[in-house]
C-alpha cells in the first residue's frame, strides 16, 4: 500500500517496466513515472578500460525492440531465443562476438537461465569477455 502525499498521488520511478500493462497495477493515488537505465549503463561502459571493444548483445527480440535505438553505436549481437520446458536454447543470429568484450542487455533476469546459455553461445563463437546488464531482477 503505498500512501497519497500531501500534494497528491505519490510518484513512482520504475526503470525499464518489462511489460507496459504493469503500469495498470497502481491505484489513482499512485503517479507511476517511467524511466531507463541505460543512461547508468553508458556511463559505466564508457570508463571501461576496453570501452573501444564493447559488443552489445540482446538475448532475444523484445530485448532488442526495447534497447536497441539507445544503444546503437555499439557493434550489436542479436540472439534467437526458444523455450523448452525449462530450457532456453539461445542461438546466435546475427552479429559477431570474435574477440570481443560482449555485454548482454537484457529486460529481465529471472532464474539467470536466459543470461547463462546467452553467454555460453557468446564464448563459444569467441567472445573474449562476457558482462550483462538487466534493470528488473527478480531473486527468486
Ligand atoms: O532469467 P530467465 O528465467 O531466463 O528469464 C528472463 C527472460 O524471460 C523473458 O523472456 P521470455 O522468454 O519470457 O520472452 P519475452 O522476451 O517475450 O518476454 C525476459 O525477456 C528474459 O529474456
């Protein structure tokens, strides 16, 4: 329950809200204001001693839907993702890691499955060095 403040419905800052129909679950006493993380990102990868060689990789689509205009003077790595029972089978379809510093951004991290088999597909096509980046965590 989240209290009205004396001026009115009380803001709430969501970063990167993974589904836009969230955005329903407040009340009118709630202002929910919407914003990214990226920026954060951006900074950070920009003091990286190997900032030149920086890759971005998105998991899936709607990763890359959501990231991909913020992100675009990086070289990109867009990955296929399918779900098998509790598998994820990532797949690489386009875009090259060889040699690379990748970091994967994805919307979501959950039980970790997404980002591990992103990861090793990256290393084994040659990824040097394998970060990842996720605004909403959910611990289970
Ligand atoms: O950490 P995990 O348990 O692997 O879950 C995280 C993944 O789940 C969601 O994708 P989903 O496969 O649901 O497809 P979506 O991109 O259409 O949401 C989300 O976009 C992440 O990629």
């Amino acid at each position: 329950m989240i209290p009205k403040s004396r001026g009115g419905p009380t803001s709430v800052v969501i970063y990167d809200i993974h589904a836009l129909q969230e955005r329903f679950y407040f009340g009118d006493d709630v202002l929910p204001c919407f914003e990214t993380g990226i920026p954060l990102l951006l900074q950070r990868l920009r003091q990286l001693p190997d900032a030149e060689n920086i890759t971005i990789a998105f998991p899936d689509d709607g990763a890359w839907k959501r990231f991909h205009k913020l992100l675009q003077h990086f070289p990109m790595i867009v990955c296929n993702k399918v779900r098998e029972g509790d598998k994820r089978i990532v797949r690489i379809k386009e875009g090259n890691p060889e040699g690379r510093h990748v970091v994967i951004v994805d919307d979501l991290v959950q039980s970790g499955g997404t980002l591990r088999e992103c990861q090793k597909v990256l290393a084994s096509h040659g990824a040097s060095k394998v970060s990842a980046y996720v605004t909403p965590c959910c611990v289970p």
